[in-house]
C-alpha cells in the first residue's frame, strides 16, 4: 500500500466528547459508518458530538471493490433500531442527523421502510434535520420495464420526506463496473433523479476520486449528476482501507482539488464539498444551511 501524503493523515483524538459519543452509541447498539468504513474524519466528527449512523446490520449484501464493510449474509432487521436511533439523536443533541445502511438485496423495499421508521422515530421526539445517504434499492421488480429503478422503494421515501437525500454515484462511469461490480450507474442516475423529479427534497450525491480516472471522467459524471438535478455533490480523496481492496491510482494535490471546485462550481451545483479528506456526510449540517442562505 503506498504511503499516505501529510495532508491525509489525521491525529488519533480521545477527548470526552468522543467517549461520550461511544458510550452512547454502545449503550442503544448502534452502529456508525465511521467505524464501519474506517473513515478518516472519525475522531473529529466524535469530538463534535456527532455521529453518521449504519443501520440494517454492520455487513452488506454487496463486495464493493474501495469498502471496508465486510460482504456476508446479513441478520433480520433490528425492529428498535429506529428507536434507538432516534434516542442517540436526542441524547447527543443533534441539530442535523446523517442515516446511511448498508445494501440489502435480501429484502424486498432494500431497507426503504427502515429508514422510513427511523426518520418517523426521530421526529417523535426531537426537531432535528435529517438526512439519508441510501444504496439504490435494488432494480424494478414491476412491469415499468422502461425503468430501472424500485420506485415503489423510493415512493416510501418520498412519503417519509427526509430534507436532504442522498445516494451515492461512487465513482466515474469508465471504472464504475471495477468498483461496484454489483451497482449499475445509470440506476444510480434514475434513483437520483425519481427523487428529485416527484419532490423539493434536496439531493446530493459523491464519488471518490484516484481510481484510475481521467478529468474528462470526473466532467462528464459531474454534468450526469446535475441532469439527474442533484442539487450538493461531494468529492473526496479514495484511501485504500486494506491490501485487499483497490489500489490508489493516485494521490490528488491539494491543486487539483481546487481545480475540481472550479468545475463543480462551472457546471451549476447549489453547492459543494470538495477536498481531500471530504466524505459524503462531512460538514453535511453546513452545506445543508448554505443551500437555504
């Protein structure tokens, strides 16, 4: 594996804020995609009292090629894991929540109705915003073969209403396939676009860059985001979690990531996290209140 340039690497921080943050977590059993997938920005998002919670189980249904959640065959879904979320909301008093889960192929609404449950848990007994950051659902089981996407998944979601949904394009289209062997880009470009099309939810979505593409890569998916009307696009640094996984094509400049403002920017988002460290809930509160600015 190569070496990590200095502007990614992040001090271990363990202050009280961040043993809180555990605590609670632990004490309602929940999981977080910042253990989950190794996420470099852990410790400073702890000490901010904040946490982006995993939920339907820590395994997934998928073996994409970057992630560190391990492919297996998952548990039956948590009936209280709404719930519990939504106590760990209040009880760390979050003004914004991020929800993410891993894919479950197994069911057959991919987990749309726990999320569901979890923003309806949430609102129960607290005020905060609330967004979710979903896989694609699984393909259309129905007769619309002109569609791809499990619109009567996505229909709960509208009905749930997060404020800010997000679904997560990844990668470019020439090294999609490389990375997410079992996702299909396109679907990902309908799911987005559903959203966006049958509600005023804000949608947002991101992608990794340093797989093997080309900045032509990175504009052409970027100008496919803004036409499937994606309103926050986020772009970070890929870091190779194991031996096992992908390897670094290459380490972007701090240069380049400016440059990549300035397209972002070009092509007509509402607004933009880009850097090397950006992940896709990373400042999530900010550029949702930027939006309404």
């Amino acid at each position: 594996m190569q070496r990590l340039p200095e502007y990614l690497k992040r001090p271990i921080i363990d202050t009280e804020k961040t043993k809180t943050v555990r605590r609670i977590l632990k004490a309602k059993c929940l999981n977080t995609v910042c253990e989950g997938a190794r996420c470099p920005n852990k410790s400073e998002c702890y000490a901010s009292n904040t946490a982006t919670f995993l939920i339907m189980g820590n395994v997934c249904t998928r073996n994409c090629r970057y992630c560190n959640i391990s492919p297996a065959r998952p548990e039956p879904l948590d009936k209280e894991e709404p719930e519990h979320v939504a106590q760990a909301v209040k009880e760390l008093g979050l003004k914004y929540a991020v929800i993410t889960s891993v894919t479950r192929d197994d069911l057959a609404d991919g987990g749309a109705g726990h999320f569901k449950n979890c923003i309806d848990e949430i609102r129960k007994i607290c005020d905060a915003k609330i967004e979710i950051l979903t896989p694609d659902f699984g393909t259309n089981k129905g007769a619309d073969k002109e569609s791809k996407c499990n619109k009567e998944a996505l229909d709960i979601i509208l009905e749930a209403r997060p404020d800010v949904f997000n679904h997560n394009i990844e990668t470019v289209e020439p090294v999609f396939k490389t990375a997410r062997p079992q996702g299909d880009y396109n679907l990902s470009l309908e799911v987005l676009k559903y959203i966006k099309d049958n509600s005023d939810i804000i949608t947002k979505s991101g992608l990794m860059v340093g797989l093997g593409e080309e900045i032509n890569d990175i504009e052409s998916t970027l100008v496919d985001l803004k036409e499937a009307g994606v309103d926050i696009v986020t772009i970070g640094q890929y870091i190779q979690p194991s031996k096992l996984h992908l390897e670094v094509s290459k380490y972007y400049t701090l240069e380049e990531f400016e440059d990549l403002k300035t397209l972002a920017k070009k092509i007509g988002f509402k607004n933009y996290q880009i850097g090397p460290l950006v992940r896709s809930s990373y400042h999530a509160m900010n550029c949702w209140n930027d939006i309404l600015k």
